[in-house]
C-alpha cells in the first residue's frame, strides 16, 4: 500500500502532520479507514467510533484547546456525554472528526472517502461552527456591533443563540457543540483554572437555555450550576452549604416519606411510580431572586413527581396527599383542567408536614409526563418563565415554534443510525435565515439567498449604495455571490457614489432581502426628486429674475405660497403641476377694481360696449379686429383682458396669463378693456383650448380618454403624445363653448384607469 504524503501545518499550536487529500485515492487510503466503508459507502455503525478515534489520534493526541485541555481527551469525554444522552454512534464518531478537520487539506473529501459524505458533513458543519463562534467571542471583546454601536450583553447572547440556529439544519451539530460546552465546563472545574466571565455567560445564558428546549435534561442542569458557580462562586458556596448542612436527614426523610406514599396508593390500588425531585442550586438561587424569597421559603427544597396511569388516579393521589399534610392553598395548581398554553399538564402542590416544612408533590399520568419531559410542550417555557411570571428569561422569541418542531428531531436522531438517513434531518427548518460575519466578528442576519450587497445594506445603508466589490473568507468574489452561513464578508466601498439599476433585475441575482431592494428603490426616487427640485429651482429663480425680484427668500416665498419649505414649491414647479403666475400674482397683486358701471363711466365717459367676430366685446371701440391669444386660448367665462398689438388688432388674453401680465407691465397703456358678448343658439360660438393629460402609459389610454371628449359632444382638433419610462404625457385641443362646464369633463377624464393628472393648460 502506498502510503499518504504529509506536510507540516502552518498552525504555530499545530505540531502533528497535516494529510493532503488531493493526493489520495481509495485504493491508498490507510487500511484503519478502509475498514470502515462498504462498497455502498455506507458505514457499519458497529466500527465506526473505533474507527473514527483511530483516524483522529495521530492528528489530535499531542494538540490543546485554547482551556489548555487535550483534545483527544475532549473528543473522548463528549463522546461519553453524547452517549449519555442516547446520541447515535455517528454523533459520537463525529466528536472525534471534527478535531481533526483543521489538520486536513480537503478535509471533507478525505473524511467522505474514509466514513461516508454524511458524517464528513456533519464533521465540517460542527468544526464550522466551532470556527465562527471562536471568532465571534473574540470579537466581543470590542463590544460593537456592525455599525459601530455598543453591543448590549443581551445582544451578544441573541447573537451566539443566532448562529447555533442557523447550524440547526442538522441538529447533530447543536448536540456535539452541547456535549463540547459542558465537557468545557466540567475541565474548568476539575481542574480549578478562572473561567472567563464571557464564557461562563455564554453557557447559561445560551447552551443551557437551548439544552432545556431540546429535553436534554442531564445537560442543562450540570451545565446550569457550573456556569452558576463560576460566575457567582460565593452565592454558590452559601447556597450549598445551607443545603449540605440537613442533607443526610432530609434523604432520610425523603426516603421515608417516598415509601410511605408508595405503600398506601398501592393499597388503593394505584400503580404509582414515585421519585423525588433532584434541587439544583442554580434552579433554587432563581427562585428565590425570581420570588424575593429567602432560602428557608424555597418550598421545593423537598420535592416528589408521583406519576400514574389514569387521570382519575392523580385526584385520588391529591385527594391522599391533602388528607395526611397540610396543604399551603395558595401554591395549588391544577394544569390538567386548564392546561398550560404550551400543553404542559400535571397537578402541582405545596403542603406542610408535621414539623411545618414544606413539600412539593408534582402529579401525572404517564402521558403527561412523557409528553413534559420528550414532547413538545417545551418544558423549557415553564423553567423560563413561569405561570405567575416570576423573572425569568422570555420565552417570546421569534425561534420558540422552530425549537419546538427541533425537539421532536431529537427523538428522530436516537432512532436513525444510518449514515444515509442521517442526511435527511433537520432539512428546512432553517433555510429561510443565515448568519455571516462581519471582518470584526460581528454576527449578521440575513435572509437564504442573500448576497453580499444584501450585506451591506444590512449593515448600513451608505455602505449599501457605495458598494463595489466584496470579499468572503478573504477571496474576492462577484457580487451576486450567495452566501453561506459563517462565512466572513468585507465589503469594498467607493467613498461617493449609488447603485446600480442593475442590482433591481431578479434575473441578475443582485438582491434577495425586499429590504435592500426597497433601499435601492429610494435611493433612485430620490434621484428623480432631486432632478425635478434643481429644473424646478431654476424655472422660480429665472420667473424672479424676470420679475425684477431676485432678492426676494425663497423659503419666505414658499411659505406665503402655502409650502412647507421652498423643496416642496420648487418640486410641484418641476413635475409642471403649479403655475408661475400664482408667484406674480403674489408678488404683483391687480389693483382693487370698480363697479362695472363706475369704470366704464371712468375710463370711456359713457361709450358703449362693441360686437366683435370673436365673440368678444371691446368697449367703447367700433369693427376693432380681436384674435384669441394661442398661449392661453381664453374661453368664456375665463376673466379676459385685451392687448392692442401692431398691426394685428387686439389680442385677448386670459387675466392670469403669464405673457399677458408681461405685457401689460411693460406697456400698460396698451391694455384694453374686453368682455365676453352673448351667442345664444344658431349663433353660439366655440372656442378651442389645451388640456393636459399625465398618466402611466398602456394600451387603449389615448382611446379611452378619447371616448370621453366624445361622450360629452366635445370636438378635439389636435392631439400631441410623448411617453417617456413608462408615463404618458398628452395634450388634447378641444373646441368648448363654456370653460366652466370643462372643469367637470376633466373629473370624468381622472378617472380614467392610469390616469393621474387632467387640468387645462
């Protein structure tokens, strides 16, 4: 057999060999992994530890944790503790690989070829993890997040609960870094060395929380009071010592009073099977801060489970307990009439002995209780929060539906032995998040898909927009890169600058997150915004100067024009949906005008008014040629002025016409005085005027607005279209015969389908 080339690791710690798998082939791997893959490549459960610790032993016998602990002698301990705790044998074999994956090149592809591709994945996920967490730790140091904010311990805690979930795919690997954890604890302990204060925190707050939720009770409870008793060492001394110092005589007593209860629900013909309830001191130190209660009022100091077949066996097991001590009423709780909302269901009471000390009796079928301790009925939410809302940790997290379906996964686990179903649990329970890191270790949620421009939205919008390139785990990659959980991502970022329209086309693969591309989105109507403000600050600004009043505030002048600010006038001036005149007339208010009567008798000393062709009546001027003005094409009964032109008679303009009130100002002498005449039936004339019509553009638009002019017997002589990115911009020249009965056509025109804006120009 040939035998496998090896070279030294880069590691400083690292002093064994490192394997190149790139050099293997089957037929030279060395005969400790041949043994163990049929020619299926599945592998016999039966060999498989063995096999595993072989394979890891040269690898990991001479290296150290960073607790200075051996690593083979971890690898062993969590072996035994997933054993405890009914983990399959792949689990336990698993505990080995995963120490020896950062001594491999190609570390999946060797493991594959030796266990099988299932547990070479379960071992690159574990160590994965273990990877991002270091990190991660380290990082905290720092105290910030992404954004350069102060990272709240509770923020620090949701992170690492973050990254164990979003490994939950395959729940083996929260199992292996439990085991991992505790081991951890139990090595601190043995041999006295100081924990840090971050590590210890991290176990209570976070693993043992977790190994509540997943039923692993063996776990959460050593882990508990280890954590406890090294971040609080002289609370966890007091509260052992008042414990140790009546123990031997309440075991004794417990004992008794066991047997006694035994005795007499077997002579009523009740098989019961009764325990007592193992007090731990974490558990008791809550309880007595949750309730503000001192040590010698924890009345579950002396506690039973007393479980039966029936639910009519449990009363008649309360009816007996009630007769022979004395029951404390308002510790009584019936959660088999009314269940606990997570299902939890049991009788639960306090009673007093003849020496007045209290004793908790908890009572349930087997049912029940196999339904607390292995089903979904989180016991974890009654530890975590408790009925009376005692101070707890919240059990109103966004993943407690996701633990709960993970708990029924733990069953499924001790049950699967085979490398081939060991692939298919846990699948999508998780897929729609992933976890990715910051260059600073800070932990990212992002959703299953997402990008590195996602990425960086998430991280801050500025650093969204100026994105330009990214790295992940150090090598640079194309921006619609999918990313995958616990890889490292740095974002290279110009110093100004936008997106690109290209990161909004789903073809591309730019974006996942609806909340990056909504960023993008804003960031682009924000550009149009800003377009349409600047054309509408230079049409105020060029009006202003024309009217001699450059020096005028324009944030005044939006104010009198009933603006909030000067953005918003110059942003309805752009979009052509607020006339200049409204401006003139502000600045230019018309002088106070007479009686009708008073002015003629003023102005032409009793002259009569004249017919004209036009329709218009000039007063006190005989055959004088009137022409309507084409630039606000008058029509009765718009208030009207008329102008002597040279040579082409009198142009009657609209009173608010711009071009007139221009005019007028430069050559007011030449202002006339007109009004309208009266045409009734045969001789009633028509006038021709502008309407302008926005809407988004479709099919039939320019059809559909037709049928309307042509529904209300209005003639249209011209029509202009221009439609630019999807909005279609007409004008429409109608013949009407009364511009007020206009105003209720355009009604009929806005409600159109796609129509936006209809007005006369």
């Amino acid at each position: 057999m040939v035998s496998p080339t090896f070279s030294h690791s880069a590691s400083p710690m690292a002093t064994t060999p490192r394997l190149h798998a790139s050099s293997l082939h089957a037929s030279q791997l060395p005969p400790v992994m041949l043994a163990t893959a049929d020619a299926s490549g599945v592998i016999d459960p039966g060999e498989t530890l063995a096999k595993a610790r072989a394979f890891a032993e040269p690898l990991i016998a001479g290296e150290t944790l960073d607790t200075g602990e051996n690593i083979l002698a971890h690898a062993d301990a969590v072996a035994a503790i997933l054993a405890d705790i009914g983990g399959s044998v792949a689990m336990q074999a698993a505990s080995y690989l995963v120490y020896a994956c950062p001594h491999l090149n190609k570390p999946e592809e060797v493991i594959a070829k030796a266990f099988g591709p299932h547990l070479a994945q379960l071992a690159m996920q574990t160590n994965q993890l273990v990877h991002v967490q270091r990190l991660s730790r380290a990082a905290e140091s720092s105290t910030h997040g992404p954004d350069n904010t102060p990272l709240s311990p509770r923020m620090q805690t949701e992170n690492v609960r973050k990254m164990l979930l979003a490994f939950s795919r395959d729940l083996r690997v929260v199992m292996l870094r439990l085991a991992s954890r505790l081991q951890t604890l139990r090595h601190y302990a043995a041999t006295k060395l100081p924990v840090s204060a971050a590590l210890a925190s991290e176990s209570l707050q976070v693993f043992a929380p977790l190994a509540n939720r997943l039923g692993i009770w063996q776990i959460k409870w050593e882990m508990e009071d280890l954590s406890f008793r090294f971040l609080e060492p002289a609370t966890y001394k007091d509260i052992a010592r008042l414990l140790d110092e009546k123990r031997t005589e309440r075991e004794r007593y417990m004992v008794a009073l066991r047997e006694r209860l035994q005795q007499a629900l077997a002579s009523q013909g009740i098989e019961a099977s009764v325990e007592g309830r193992p007090k731990h001191i974490y558990s008791i130190v809550r309880k007595m801060r949750g309730k503000a209660l001192p040590f010698e009022r924890v009345f579950d100091i002396r506690a039973l489970r007393v479980v039966v077949p029936t639910v009519a066996d449990c009363y008649q097991v309360l009816s007996w307990v009630h007769e022979h001590f004395v029951p404390i009423a308002e510790e009584f709780d019936d959660y088999i009439a009314k269940p606990k909302a997570n299902g939890y269901q049991s009788l639960h009471t306090v009673v007093r002995d003849a020496d007045g000390g209290p004793i908790e009796v908890q009572i349930r079928t087997r049912a029940m209780h196999e339904h607390a301790e292995h089903g979904v009925a989180a016991h974890w939410a009654y530890k975590e929060a408790g009925a009376k809302g005692y101070a707890g940790v919240s059990a109103t997290s966004e993943y407690d539906t996701k633990i709960a379906v993970l708990r029924q996964l733990l069953a499924w686990e001790r049950d699967l032995s085979g490398a081939a179903q060991a692939n298919d649990q846990g699948g999508g329970l998780f897929d729609d998040r992933i976890y990715v890191l910051t260059p600073d270790a800070a932990v990212v949620e992002l959703p299953q898909g997402a990008t590195p421009i996602d990425f960086a939205y998430t991280v801050h919008t500025n650093l969204g927009h100026r994105c330009r390139g990214a790295k992940v785990d150090g090598a640079m990659v194309p921006l619609n890169t999918q990313l995958a959980n616990g890889q490292t991502v740095e974002i290279t970022a110009i110093k100004e600058g936008g997106p690109s329209r290209d990161w909004l086309n789903p073809e591309l693969g730019f974006l996942a997150s609806p909340r990056a591309r909504a960023k993008v989105r804003a960031w682009f109507n924000a550009q149009v915004i800003a377009e349409t403000v600047a054309r509408g600050r230079e049409a105020v600004e060029k009006f202003l100067q024309r009217l001699g009043r450059t020096s005028i505030r324009l944030e005044d002048l939006a104010s009198q024009l009933g603006f909030k600010s000067a953005e918003g006038l110059f942003e309805v001036v752009g979009k052509d949906e607020y006339s200049l005149r409204n401006i003139e007339v502000l600045l230019n208010p018309p002088e106070p005008s007479l009686e009708p009567d008073e002015y003629f008798q003023k102005k032409f000393k009793g002259a009569a008014a004249r017919k004209s062709p036009s329709g218009v009546l000039v007063v006190g001027v005989d055959s004088l040629l009137t022409q309507l003005a084409r630039c606000c094409k008058p029509a009765p009964p718009d208030a009207i002025s008329g102008f002597v032109t040279r040579g082409k008679g009198v142009s009657i303009h609209r009173q608010d016409c711009s071009n007139f009130r221009e005019l007028a100002s430069r050559h007011g002498e030449r202002v006339i005085e007109v009004r309208w005449g009266e045409h009734k039936g045969a001789d009633a004339l028509v006038y021709p005027v502008d309407v302008a019509v926005e809407a988004f553009d479709r099919q039939g638009l320019l059809r559909d607005i037709s049928e309307v002019f042509a529904k209300e017997k209005m003639n249209v002589i011209g029509v202009q279209t221009q439609s630019v990115k999807g909005t279609a911009w007409m004008t429409f020249t109608v013949e009407i015969g009364d511009a007020a009965r206009l105003n209720k056509v355009l009604g009929t025109v806005r409600s159109v389908k796609g129509v936006r804006a209809a007005r006369r120009r």
